[in-house]
C-alpha cells in the first residue's frame, strides 16, 4: 500500500487529491482517498504540518483519514490469507 498525489488533478485553488495504491500479484489498485493537499506540504507518504504564519492545513485529520485507510486495506489482505 502507498499513497500518491494525483497532479493531473490539481484544482483552481493548488489542491491536489490524495490516492492510495495496492499492488499485488501484478495487479494494481487506484483509489482517491477522498482528502486533498498543497504539494508543498506532502512527503511522500504523509502530510507535513504547516508553518505556525500559515493558516491551517489539516494535517492531523487528513493523516489520520490515510491511517484509517491503510489498517482497512490491511484487514482486507489479512482476512484474504487467512481463508485462502
């Protein structure tokens, strides 16, 4: 699992929308997340929180919405290994 921006989507206001990827066994999953964020505060896998002169970016909410995300995904992966 791994999160990515999708830059081809970026909106009026800089805005660009988050999407989770799963690979497995050569297939590949996209999915928007449903949280968006100025690149500037995305490190690759997570959001950064802004500089206190900033206004607010939500980072602690749009990071706990992946977080959320992932243990989903993995519950998923785990109930598939486990019925085989």
């Amino acid at each position: 699992v791994s999160f990515e921006l999708r830059k081809e989507k970026i909106s009026a206001n800089g805005l660009i929308p988050i999407q989770f990827i799963v690979r497995a066994e050569g297939v590949r999953i996209r999915k928007n997340v449903g949280a968006s964020v100025l690149e500037k505060y995305w490190d690759g896998s997570r959001v950064k929180p802004n500089a206190k002169r900033e206004t607010s970016n939500n980072y602690q909410f749009i990071n706990d919405k992946l977080q959320n995300t992932e243990e989903k995904i993995n519950d998923i992966f785990f109930f598939f290994r486990a019925n085989k």
